[in-house]
C-alpha cells in the first residue's frame, strides 16, 4: 500500500460535512479524471479500461440518460441527472459512510479540516437513514445547548430530514455566525421529541488540553484530545513533554466525546506510547489481507497510563484506545466507544466533486474488528445520571397537579443537586414542590414552589456546573484512584 497517500481522516462524521474512517486522499492521475474524449460514456469507458477492470453494460445508463434528456414530460438539467446516476451508484451500497458530494458540499467538507468553521459544532453519522449526533465538541453551541451522543435529528428549522442523505442534512445545519438552527430530535429514553436551538459560532480547532492533577501523594498528567486534527499531535507531544518533566507519577489520556479526525495524527501520537512489539493498528483490504502498522518506539513509558473512554469516542479515538489496550496493556475507563471499525478514502472527481468510499477495514493490534460493536473498557462506569439529562425548556409556569416531560427533568435535575423529590415521572406533587421551594431559597430566588423560567434557568446553570466539577466526574476520579495501586 502506498504510505504516501496514508494520511487524512479517520472521523465519525462532521456536522458540516460528514465523515468516515479517512486514511488518505488519494489523488488520481489526472487521465484517470479526466480523459481527452468529448463523451462522458467514453470518458466512463476509458477510466474503467484504464483500471484494467470489465466493462459493465454503460450503454444501458446511456440509454436512460437519452431517454430521460430527450423525452421527459420538462426539460431536464443535464447535470442533475448526471449527479443523481453517481448518487444512486452510491446509495446502493447501503453504506451511511460512502457518500458522493457534489462540489459545493465537498468544499464545505474540506473547510472542517481547517483551523476553525462556523456552524454549530458537532460531529455526526448516519446510522439506519438517520442523522445521529455522535458526540458534540468540547465548549461548541452544541455542546452548550444540550446535544447528546446518540440524538436523533428528527427537523431542522421545522422542516422534515426524512429520506435526506446526511449531507443535506448537515448543510441545512451549517449556517453564520450568530445565526440560529431550531433542531428537534429524538433522544433514548425520552417519549416525546425535544426540541432543541442552537445559535451558531465560529467552531476553533484547539483540540489539546492539558493539566497536572494533585491526587494525594501522586501527581498525575491529564490530557484531553478533542479530536484529531492537523496541529493536535504536535500540540499532544509538547503537553506531554510538559508533564513529564513535572515528573508525574501517571498519565489519564482523555478521548470521551472525541469523535475522530487525521489518521497521521493518531499515527503520531501513538509513535511516542507505543513500542514496536506489537501493530498499533491494522489496515485490511477487500481480498483479506492485512498490513499492520508498527511504531518505531522500542521501549514503553516508565509510569502508567490510563484512558477515559465513552459512547462519544468514535474511529481515530477507537484506533488510540484499541492500541493502548491491546498493545500496551494500558486500562480503559468508562462506557463502551462507538464502535466504526471502517476505512474511506476521498476522491476527487476533477470538477470538485468528490466521492468518499469505504475501502478498508480497521482492525486492533490483535486483529478485532470493533464495527458495530465498540472497545469494551478493563474498568465499566457510568456517570452520575444528571450527566445525561437533557435541557429544560420552560416557556409557562408549572405548578402542583401538572404532569409532562419538563416536570421530569426538572425532577431529576433537582435530585441530582441534592433536593430529593421522591419521584422522577413527570407528576408534579407536594414533595416537588417543597423541593423546588428548598432550590429557590438555596440560590436566592422567590420561594414560590413554582418552576418558571427563571427556576429553569438557575436550574440548568446549576446541573451544569456540578457536571464540570470535576468531583463529579466519577470515570475521572476512578482514573485518579487507579493510581494508588
């Protein structure tokens, strides 16, 4: 295989593009774009011949081309038909990560693999025809606004996704600076539909976060990867060195929520914790054949090494936690990852068009393949449940004897801070309401025993900084304790 085109994405999918396991950008040459022949049948013809492959029966797409062109009841844009031939080539394939992107939605693509993009800030995939978020980014709008791994975009600006391919879906998204997406989607768990607005933003890459954690006689490095991006193994590397000559006792490298990006990034970054006993990963091509990737790395790191894994961590993240598990014996902590175990490669089509196929399997150090099924953490641990409510939207008071959705996460809001309300089914009763009094007193508002706006604001503000307490974060503070051992 040539490395030289071994290194662009490996990605769930991005909100304003959508993505794959990426691990090249594989250039053609420029008479296998674009031949010197006037038809685009010859030009079909030649690029098949070209690839030394049999030749299918194009006469009959001519056939329904002509006939389409030539007598159709309206006139007909020639170029959409053209377009609609590749995207139903494509759509056959059943494949939610092999997509055809005209040259529009290819540029908006290839401006995510950029230092920062205005939109709303999360990653998704398309799973069964469905727009699913995969894992909004660290501080983004959506991240803010309440979006969740594993939502369902049911509308966007009230307006029907159905039967949409993901980039449409995600182009009706995307939007200015300051603008607002209304989303209304569909999240496990909850009966009815949420409905969810999101003011858009410039999206930065910084996708590196570092920190030294005191944990009693230990000092452990913290690093938190976001995603994979061009600068991100660079700026990994340089944090690590910062830690280690703090002398830390350990290392917890953090992939929750990230949900992919530039295979050279991961590559990279597994070069400097991976020795060369065993593959880093392995690639495997439609015949079977697998070509495991090695670091050159000969001896491992003298401290620990622990990884926070979630729902979230998705393909480049998986190919790092797989690598540290198997190859290193490293431990994972937290909830099973998404489980993308594919390979695409994006190819240009010559007129900006480009088409991104899955052409490869991704395997662990040991040969699993983990499509569909995810990397099982060594330690399983869930965060508290006030960490996966979704937002409280209220628009008119609730009172005593009500009964609805909001008045349920309002219920679990108010439990997970500590104000017990005996009940989590929606049913507003006299206990609710004495908590809601003891919340009110707590943070200074009228103790009325009502939730209003306002309540459901000093509400969210309060969930949301006990979930950035990081006494709260019980895969966090199992990762510190693993330590002491």
């Amino acid at each position: 295989m040539n490395r030289k085109w071994m290194a662009v994405m490996v990605s769930g999918a991005l909100v304003t593009g959508a993505g794959g396991t990426y691990i090249g950008m594989k250039w053609l040459e420029p008479e296998q774009v674009q031949t010197q022949n006037t038809t685009k049948e010859n030009q079909m013809i030649n690029y098949v011949k070209n690839k030394g492959e049999s030749l299918p029966d194009l006469a009959k797409i001519a056939q329904a081309y002509d006939l389409i062109k030539g007598s159709y009841v309206e006139t007909v844009d020639e170029s959409k038909l053209v377009e609609g031939a590749i995207q139903g080539m494509v759509s056959t394939l059943n494949d939610p990560y092999s997509v055809y992107m005209d040259a529009k939605t290819a540029s908006q693509f290839n401006e995510t693999l950029e230092s920062t993009f205005e939109g709303i800030g999360a990653e998704m995939t398309s799973k069964d025809g469905k727009a699913i978020i995969v894992a909004p980014y660290k501080n983004s709008p959506a991240e803010k606004a309440g979006l969740k791994p594993k939502d369902e975009i049911i509308k966007v600006d009230g307006t029907s996704v159905k039967g949409l391919d993901l980039y449409k879906v995600t182009t009706k998204i995307r939007g200015k600076k300051g603008t607002t997406v209304t989303l209304e989607i569909k999240r496990e768990g909850v009966s009815d539909p949420l409905e969810i607005k999101v003011k858009r933003d410039k999206i930065p890459m910084e996708t590196v976060f570092a920190s030294m954690k005191e944990d009693g006689t230990k000092s452990i490095g913290y690093i938190e990867i976001t995603q994979f991006s061009q600068n991100t193994a660079a700026d990994f590397k340089r944090e690590l060195s910062k830690l280690e000559k703090q002398k830390m006792d350990g290392l917890i490298i953090d992939v929750r929520g990230n949900p992919g990006g530039l295979l050279v990034s991961v590559e990279e970054i597994l070069s400097v914790l991976v020795t060369n006993q065993k593959p880093s990963y392995q690639i495997q091509q439609r015949d079977g054949e697998k070509l495991p990737y090695y670091s050159k790395l000969k001896e491992s790191k003298k401290y620990p090494i622990s990884v926070l894994v979630d729902e979230g961590s998705a393909s480049a993240s998986e190919i790092l936690a797989g690598a540290l598990k198997e190859a290193e014996g490293y431990t994972l902590i937290g909830e099973k990852t998404f489980g993308k175990g594919t390979v695409q490669q994006a190819v240009p089509m010559g007129d900006g068009s480009t088409i991104k196929l899955t052409m490869f399997k991704w395997l662990t150090p040991n040969g699993n393949w983990i499509h569909h099924k995810g990397i099982e953490p060594n330690i399983e641990i869930k965060q508290p449940d006030y960490f996966y409510i979704h937002p409280l939207e209220v628009e008119k008071t609730m009172t005593v004897d009500m009964n609805n959705e909001q008045i349920k996460i309002a219920q679990q809001m108010l439990d997970g801070l500590g104000y017990a309300t005996g009940r989590a089914d929606g049913y507003y009763d006299k206990q609710t309401e004495n908590a809601v009094k003891a919340f009110q007193n707590e943070v200074g508002l009228p103790a009325t025993g009502e939730i209003d706006p306002k309540t459901a604001e000093s509400l969210e503000e309060e969930i949301t900084s006990a979930i950035k307490n990081e006494k709260n974060d019980l895969q966090l503070q199992v990762a510190l304790k693993s330590f002491k051992k």
